[in-house]
C-alpha cells in the first residue's frame, strides 16, 4: 500500500504544482532544480491521498506503539488532523491529535495546545511536510520536551530533500541520531527523479550528486 500511494503521490504533487521545476534558491543558498510546497495542496482530493499516505508510514512502523499525533503550526495542522482520520478510517486506529498555536490564547481553554492536551501520558509521533535542515523539527522537539506527558517517540515527513548539511549527514538522519527516535519519509528527491520531467532529471541527479547523502 506504501509503495501505490508514493506512486500516486508525487505525480499529484507535481500537478498540482506543490513540486516545481526550474531554479529555486533554498534557504541554505543552494540553486535547487525543484521546489516542494505542501502547503499548495489545498483540496480534499489532495488531502486524502497525502493523509493515506501518512497512516500507511504510522501502520508499518508505529502501530501498537504510539497513541498520539502532533502537528506542528501551520501546515501540520491539517495534516495531523487528516492522517488521524485515514487511521480511523483505514484501519481501525482510534489515535489522538495534537497541534499548536504560534501564540498562547490568553482567554477561554488558554494555553498554546489544542486537541489531546496530554493529561495522560502518551507516545508521540510528529506529522511534518518536508524536512530539508530540520530546523522546524528542532522547534517542536523544544515544545514537546516542555510537556512531561509528551514522549515523542518519532517523525514521519511527506518529503526528504536527502540533503547534506555541515556534517555530511541529512537533517533526518541528524533528528534519529541527536532525539533517539525513529523517523520515515513517504517520499525524497529520488522519487521526485522518477516523475520529473526529462528536461528536469539531469539537473536534479547533478544536484543530488553535489548535495545529497548516500541512503
């Protein structure tokens, strides 16, 4: 099921225009051939394959083993909330969500969590859209580390850039090792390979040449 929705996936990120083509800056001054924005898919038809996604990563490697999702502000908003659903939905898996404000609410509940508020104690796995240096994630763990009852215990992202960062190691492989977790992608830059238009694939192989880490 894994492998038929990554094979469904990214063609529909490409259509709908969350993977581009052509010359992108990254943050990290790199001149990258394709730019991912998960942020653009933006319908139930794109939401539902992306959540089918997420729940079919969780079943392999966290069911029986985790009781929570958390997604962090914005875009793991929908995401946490929909791979709960498709859980539900797909196998039965009645698991909590969690997500946060970017500020804390000053009146009504208050504080900067909504969703299971962790009164119990729960094995955490965060819900991420793409991971590149793993700065956001740096963020989140410094929120859950907050919370006694929040024990992350993994990460699942829709997509792994398997970029090289000053230590020769990708920001994935860095979060396994600096947080002792277990951490997945659905998708990477060699999957975005497959799908790419051929004008497009020299460029992101020359690139991943450059840039990326081994597997």
């Amino acid at each position: 099921m894994i492998q038929t929705n990554i094979n469904e996936l990214v063609p529909f990120l490409a259509k709908c225009k969350a993977i581009q083509f052509g010359s992108f800056v990254t943050k990290s001054g790199r001149v990258s051939p394709y730019f991912v924005n998960m942020g653009l898919i933006c319908n139930g038809e794109g939401l539902s394959l992306l959540a089918c996604c997420y729940a079919a990563i969780f079943q392999k490697y966290f069911a029986n083993k985790a009781s929570n999702l958390f997604g962090p502000a914005y875009k793991g908003i929908p995401l946490c909330a929909a791979t709960a659903a498709a859980l539900h939905r797909e196998y039965g898996a009645n698991i909590s969500f969690t997500y946060n404000r970017k500020e804390a609410k000053d009146h009504g509940e208050g504080g900067v969590l909504v969703g299971d508020s962790y009164a119990e104690k729960k094995q955490v796995v965060i819900i991420e859209d793409v991971i590149t240096a793993g700065t956001s994630i740096e963020e989140t763990m410094n929120i859950m580390n907050q919370i006694p009852n929040a024990k992350v215990i993994g990460l699942i992202v829709a997509m792994d850039r398997k970029e090289k960062l000053g230590d020769g190691k990708s920001a994935l492989q860095q979060v396994k090792e600096k947080y002792s977790i277990e951490a997945y992608a659905i998708a990477s830059i060699d999957d975005i390979l497959k799908f790419a238009p051929e004008e497009y694939k020299e460029k992101i192989e020359n690139y991943r040449k450059e840039w990326g880490v081994d597997d």
